[in-house]
C-alpha cells in the first residue's frame, strides 16, 4: 500500500532531494453555511464567543481542498508538494459560501 503524499508548505523537503518538478497542482472545496448555523455564529458573535459553526466549516472545507491537492498530485506520480498555500474566500450572494483553495508544487523525490 502506497504511504500518504507529504504536503509541506516550504519550498523543499530537507534531508530529500527533488529530482523531478511535475507541475502545479490544486485542490478546491466550496461549501456552504447553512442559515441556522449563520443566525447562532451571528449571536455568538454578538456576545463576544467564537463561531464554531464556521470553524467546523473552515476545518472541513480546508480537509477537502487538500485531500483533493494530494489526489491529483498522487496521479502525477508524486511523492511530495511542496509549497502548499491555502487560500480562503467568500463566494456566493452575500458570501453565503466559504471557497478554500489549495496549491502548491507536486514533486518526485530523489
């Protein structure tokens, strides 16, 4: 059974050796925030708690979007990314929907 593909934010793995660049490489994951969760995240918010509706959301979304980064990058043959960034955005009407991308470099190890 292959192992998990290692994700690293930096632009190398130390101690292992690129011998192969093989492309950029994404994962995506839109999702949306129901309205109750929207209405109790609002009155968290009002009374100074934190919103672990929208948490949950982030968490997941973020999950999604690298799972996805490591599937496409396994069907190149990799062994790595490296240089993984994440990105988060609001997207919809009223930004009703969380956009979290994710992208980096999929690499073949030395």
């Amino acid at each position: 059974m292959r192992q998990p593909i290692t994700l690293t934010t930096t632009p190398a793995l130390e101690g292992r050796p690129i011998a192969a660049y093989l492309g950029i490489v994404t994962g995506e994951a839109i999702m949306g925030a129901n309205l109750f969760k929207d209405l109790f995240a609002g009155v968290r918010d009002i009374v100074g708690g934190r919103s672990g509706a929208y948490e949950d959301e982030l968490r997941k979304a973020r999950s999604v979007a690298l799972e996805e980064l490591s599937m496409v990058a396994l069907q190149l043959g990799a062994d790595a990314v490296v240089g993984v960034d994440l990105d988060y955005e609001t997207v919809g009407q009223n930004g009703s929907m969380l956009m979290v991308t994710a992208s980096g470099t999929a690499v073949k190890l030395g």
